[in-house]
C-alpha cells in the first residue's frame, strides 16, 4: 500500500510540475517565437494583473474539456444562477468540479476497497459506484444549494441573518 501511495504521489508532483512549467515558460516562449519578438517570460511573481485564483482557472480549463450539450449547459446554468453563482464561466467550472471530484471520489473508493469489504465483485463495483458517486454528487448539493437560496429569497432573509440564525440554531441545538 505504500509503494502505491509513493507512486501516486510523485505521478501527482511530475503533473502539477510538469503544468506549471509548460504553463509559465514553455508556451509563452512558443507563442512570442511565432510572432517573431524576444520570448521574454514573465514568472507569476513578476506579473502585476491576477485574473482569478490559479486553481479556479485549473478547474476551469478541466472544465472547458468536458463535452457539454447546449441544452445540458443551459440547465445547468440556469441552475447556478438560481443557486447564485452569475459569473460567466461558472459552467465551466462547475464541470471542471464535476470531473475532479468523481475522480478524487473514485480513486478513494480503489484505495479503500478492499477495507471496505473481502467480496471479489463488490471491490470491483465500488470504484464505479464511487465514481458515479461523485460525479452526481455536485448536482445534489446544487439542488440543495438552489432550495437553500430560494428559500432566503422567499422569506427575505439576507445572507448575514442566514448565518446568524443558524448560529442561534447551532447553539439551541447543544442545548
């Protein structure tokens, strides 16, 4: 088990390297020799204009990956509007989430299957399960956050007393 959690561990470094650097000095240099100008690369240090966190726009191009169906893409957006997230790659992202989370979700469910059970066909059922899990899984809690909104919409709550009634809920409850 060990041997597995070190191979996957350096497979997990050479990739966020290996992004990293095509990402900062690779492509850039490409692009600028193409043009015909000095390939002067600027390290993320060296840049003044942050458009966003890196890994928000990480999930973002996973995201951009994923086929999406109009219809499909126009549903769930409607759907993150709804739960109030209006930004224009907000679909992009939320497949991004879709995919990382039922591959996180599937790679615990091969490393935990044999603790979970001795059963030959049920270790090979439970990574797919988990998969399917965790790609289904975003949609659920969108739903939840959705119903969440429309109800502080509809009771004309803001977001601070959402958080401040459910603080005194929090403290009745230990009660």
């Amino acid at each position: 088990m060990a041997i597995f959690i070190s191979i996957g561990a350096f497979i997990v470094l050479a990739a966020v390297i290996s992004f990293f650097g095509y990402r900062y000095y690779t492509r850039p240099g490409r692009l600028y020799e193409q043009l015909g100008g000095h390939a002067a690369v600027l390290t993320p240090l060296d840049s003044t204009e942050v458009k966003g966190d890196v890994v928000v726009r990480v999930i973002e191009q996973l995201g951009e990956v994923v086929p999406v169906s109009p219809d499909e893409a126009s549903v769930v957006g409607r759907d993150l509007v709804a739960a109030g997230f209006r930004s224009p790659n907000a679909v992009s992202v939320y497949m991004g989430l879709r995919i990382l989370f039922a591959a996180v979700v599937m790679i615990c469910g091969v490393m935990f299957r044999s603790n979970i059970t001795a059963n030959p066909v049920l270790q090979i059922v439970i990574p797919v399960a988990a998969g399917f899990a965790g790609w289904f899984g975003p949609s659920f809690f969108l739903d939840l956050m959705v119903e969440a909104r429309q109800e502080r919409l509809r009771y004309g709550r803001s977001e601070e007393h959402t958080s401040e009634l459910q603080s005194h809920l929090n403290l009745v409850c230990r009660l």
